[in-house]
C-alpha cells in the first residue's frame, strides 16, 4: 500500500499548496517511473512550487512522461518546446533523454494504462503500476541522487 498511499499524499499536499511536501512525495514516484508524477514534477519545475524554477528540468521531465504518448503530456511538451530557444531546445532534449535512461518505462519496470476516471470514453487520466517482486510486494526505483546517499 505504499505506493498509492505516496500517490495519494502527494495530491493532497499539492491540493493544500504543501508544494514542498508535494514535491518530495511526487519526484519520489516520478523516479519510480509514475508517468502522472513525473509531468506534476515538470509542471512544478516550471512554475517553481517547492522547488527552484528550472524550465529546462520541467521541460524534460514532461518530456519524459510524454513518452507514454497521453495527449496531455504530448501537447503540453510541444507547448514549452516552441517557446524555448533552438539551445534551449537541445539542452532540455539531452536532459530528457539521460533521465528516460533511468526513469524511462524500460528502466523501471512501470506499466501503465489510460482509463476513464469519469466513467465516460474520455480518457482523462494514466495509471502506472510498478513492478511486483516474489511475495507480491511493489519495487519502485529510487531516484539516482537518493540511491547513492543511501548507498553510503
């Protein structure tokens, strides 16, 4: 139950401008490859909620959850390419591409799914679910940063 208990947390810090907190628990399911986090991560990233404003590192992490090809994170992505310079551009596009090496679909595991939370045809939102090990628990990826200080 971690794991949507985190999802869960985080929209209600978000829902309470707890943008810190919000933050933190979302970057943590976003590394984990939850496609949902990783474009809140970006959006928060541009908008400098809980954390420094970088357009470049929202860029890239909405980048990254455009890469399960949901209209939202696709549209949004083209939106903030066409308002970034050609270097811009290419700086975010590197970010995007080194980040999809660790927390990419392929890297972690992460099925996802598109469904209708309005119980019409609309498909209005994405689903990821991670990885199971042997005995049923979940295994959600660390971010790179938090493993390595976990390893020391």
């Amino acid at each position: 139950g971690a794991y949507p208990d985190m999802l869960s947390q985080a929209t209600i810090a978000y829902d309470k401008h707890e943008y810190d907190r919000a933050f933190a628990l979302n970057r943590r399911t976003a590394c984990g490859g939850d496609k949902t986090s990783q474009a809140i991560v970006g959006r928060m990233y541009v908008l400098g909620q809980g954390t420094p404003r970088d357009e470049i590192t929202g860029y890239a992490w909405i980048k990254l959850a455009a890469e399960f090809s949901y209209a939202d994170y696709t549209s949004l992505a083209r939106k903030l390419e066409a308002a970034m310079t050609p270097d811009q551009r290419a700086r975010a596009t590197a970010m995007a591409d080194a980040m999809r090496k660790n927390y990419g679909l392929a890297a972690t595991g992460m099925s996802c799914h598109a469904e209708s939370r309005r119980g019409a045809y609309l498909l209005d939102s994405v689903v990821c679910t991670p990885q199971s090990t042997g005995g049923g628990r979940l295994e959600l990826r660390r971010c790179v940063d938090e493993a390595a200080k976990a390893a020391n």
